[in-house]
C-alpha cells in the first residue's frame, strides 16, 4: 500500500474535487482512498509514504489517436527536391514511403521510445495505429512487446489500405484479427485491439465489406481517419457519396464504438450519422495545422450530440500540448475568444475517458476509490488560487507535460521524479539513435 499526499488533489470526478495538503492510497491496482493526508495516514498508518510537497496529484492523460511509428520522422531527410505542397503529398512523400521501410527493430525502437516519451508526458493510455507495408505479420505484437515493457494501457490497430494491393490489404485484415483474437484471449486491462483501416480514399468496397464482417464477427469498431485531407471527400464523392461518411456508413464502419479520426472535411448531414451510430470523433488540432487540412468542424459536431474525444496523431507525445492547440484553434477559427473553453474540457477530460471506459472495461481518467491507479504527479505550484471551478484553466495555462514528475499506471510506478522505473532508458534511447541513423539510410 501506498499513500501518494501533500499534493494538492485534482480528482476529475463528478464533483471535479480539489483537495489541497491532498493524498491517494494506493492498493495493489486500485485507487482505495483520497483525501486530506494526515487523515489517510492515520487510517492506513502502515502505509509507504510519497511526500509531493505541494505538487498536483491528477489522473494520467488518455490519448485517442497515436502513431508510435512516427518516431524516425522526427528531422528527417526527405530526400526530394520537391517538398510536399499538400497533405496527399505529404503520405506520398514521407508516411508512405517511411512505413515501407519499417523493419523488426525499426517498429520497437519507434514504440518504445514514443511510448516512454508519453510517460514522461504523463499519458497513461493510448490508441495507436500502426502502419508497416512490408512487415505487417506479427507487427502489432512488436508493439505490444514495447506496450508491456512500459507499462502503459494501449489499443493496438493495423491500418489496413488496398494503397499497395489487395494482397496487402488482405495481409493487414489477417493481422488485425490475428492480434484481436489474441488481446481479446488475454483479457486484460492493459492491452486491446480493434480493427485499424487507413482511410476511405485508400480502401475498395470488396476490403469494405470483408472488414465489415470481420468486425461483426470479432465484436470490434473501427479506428480510421475520416475525411482528413479534401481528397478523401473527392475520392467518395466520385464514387456517388455526399461525403466520406455516407460512403462508410453504406458499408458499416461507422458503428457503435468506432473512431473516427480528424473529420475536418465531414458535411454537417454526415456528422449525424457518426452520433446515430455512436461513433466517435477524435480531433488532432496540431495535426490538421501541421498538414494545413483545415479545421475540424468540432462545435458544430459536439452540439449535434457526437462524442468528440482528442489524440495528438503522432505529431507529439504530449496531451497538454494538444489541449493547448485545441483550445486555441477553436478562438482562432471563430474569431470568437469564448470558443474553445468548454469543448476542449469535455473532449480531454470527459469524452477520452468515456472513449477509454469503453475499450478498457475500466474507469480511467479519474481518482476515485476503486478505480485503476493510473495517476500522475506534476510539478506546478500555481501562482493563483486554484480551486474546483478553475483547475482548468491551471491545466490549460500552467501545466505541460514536461513539468510531470511522476507516472503511475495501474498502481505501478513508471517514472519517478523525472526518471523512468525498471527500463534502462539512457541504453534504450542510445539503441533508438542507432537505430534511426541506419533506417534514414534506407529511407
Ligand atoms: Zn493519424
């Protein structure tokens, strides 16, 4: 048993308790009791003791939408005289080509060092998709080996596409099924899986349909990005739809449980038909920025009822990151400094963690007595009072994942005062060097 105390508690429960000279008592797992420190202690005097001094005790991050694969991206040589002018070009002139390359080592090391790089950021659970088109067999078990080593909760996925053929569209629907069967024998609340397709423009009906079945078969959803680039609607709307939605939707991918990622190019009309089939979804702000897609319809999503969760597809580990940008694209787009507040917190801190629920069979993204102890420490000393009705806007303005010192997940600690618990990460990110430097060779 553990007392985590004097920290100033943020609960993010139904009362979004704040609890300053605060404690969680951890047990096996669990969260077993919150409350005023000196209280908790003399309840459980036999205790272990962790003394925050006055730092933020608060539930770990979710993050909807990952790339793990990312992670040799990052200052890469493109190799071309002619950069990418739009997002199509940009698949075409980095992720398409990157994720050919991808060998054995190649999908570890970029695992292992963006999932350790969430921990440090204080994401506790995560959505990967992953993509490899010439090692797909056996791909998300790599990544799941990195997942366990770690200790993070994570939903693998494999992004199946017909972009370089049927056989290898057929390849990725066998690994999606071959993982899904094994997580779903495994059972636990670490580790799940769903059904991963890259995105409409790059799937044909026959792989539509096959998919389909196989989700109704395996009692699964979907994680697909959903009109991302205004080729995607191009694509459906030549093919007879309004949008990429309506295309979707004719073959049963949108239903309950599925994510759909980005959405920036979806008709009003279409986002009803993700809230009729309970489908949620998912915003990358810096994402759709980076790649200048536009911004996603959110607003106008979360008042026709849809579930709009937040990841940060790749383009950080660092969910505060994504909270900030999320918030200031929504002013920015409106021209309305009002936007944005409201939105950003139900997609962070509610939907996330009903997203999560969902997949995980567990209440995530909250400390309260019986939850999984996935919690994390910060380091932030507010200058302002920071109460129930404004511990918020200390996330928003005060907090970045950086400034976590502490990351726990299911009870066990995976880093500690900045340093990551029973992995050798300086050997790691030594070999994740090495690594990257022999695959921007092959690149
Ligand atoms: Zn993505």
């Amino acid at each position: 048993m553990l007392i985590i105390g004097n920290g100033t508690v943020l609960t993010f429960d139904k009362d979004f308790q704040v609890i300053s000279k605060g404690g969680v008592v951890i047990e096996e797992e669990n969260v077993v009791a919150i409350g005023e420190t000196e209280k908790l202690i003399s309840k459980y005097p036999d205790a272990a003791f962790k003394d925050v001094q006055g730092k933020i005790i608060m539930p770990g991050m979710i993050n909807t939408h990952m790339h793990l694969y990312s992670t040799f991206a990052r200052g890469m040589d493109l190799k071309t005289d002619q950069p990418p002018k739009n997002f199509v070009e940009i698949l075409e002139k980095l992720w398409w080509r990157l994720d050919k390359v991808l060998n054995e080592e190649d999908i570890y090391c970029s695992a292992i060092y963006a999932l350790l790089d969430g921990v440090k950021k204080g994401t506790t659970t995560i959505f990967d998709h992953h993509a490899s088109s010439n090692l797909i067999d056996g791909s998300l078990d790599i990544i799941s080996e990195a997942v366990r080593q770690t200790g993070i909760r994570a939903n693998l996925s494999y992004e199946i596409s017909d972009r370089d053929g049927h056989e290898k569209a057929l390849d990725g629907i066998r690994e999606n099924e071959r993982f899904i069967k094994k997580a779903q024998q495994e059972g636990t609340s670490y580790l799940g899986g769903m059904i991963g397709l890259h995105a409409s423009f790059t799937l044909n009906n026959e792989t539509l349909s096959e998919v389909a079945a196989l989700a109704d078969e395996l009692g699964v959803p979907f994680h697909i990005h959903v009109a991302e680039g205004i080729a995607d609607f191009y694509e459906s709307k030549t093919r007879g739809y309004k949008g990429v939605a309506e295309r979707l939707n004719r073959f049963h991918i949108l239903r309950p449980g599925t994510l759909a990622i980005h959405g920036v190019h979806l008709k009003e009309e279409e986002l009803e038909i993700l809230k009729n089939n309970d489908s949620y979804l998912i915003h990358c702000p810096e994402s759709n920025m980076g790649n200048a897609v536009g911004a996603a319809p959110i607003k106008a999503a979360i008042d026709k009822g849809v579930t709009v969760g937040l990841g940060t597809d790749g383009y950080t580990t660092d969910m505060f990151e994504s909270i900030k940008v999320a918030n200031l694209l929504q002013k920015h787009e409106s021209h309305n400094p009002q936007a944005g507040w409201e939105e950003v917190f139900q997609m962070a801190f509610k939907n996330n963690r009903e997203i999560a629920a969902r997949f995980f069979g567990e209440t995530l993204g909250v400390l309260q007595a019986g939850a999984p102890a996935d919690v994390i420490v910060v380091n932030y000393y507010p200058p302002t009072p920071i109460t129930s009705e404004n511990a918020y806007f200390h996330i928003l303005f005060g907090i970045s994942g950086d400034m976590v010192d502490t990351t726990i997940v299911g009870g066990k600690i995976l880093m500690e005062d900045r340093e990551i618990s029973g992995l050798d990460y300086e050997r790691i990110t030594r070999r994740v060097k090495e690594q990257a430097n022999d695959f921007w060779k092959r690149f």
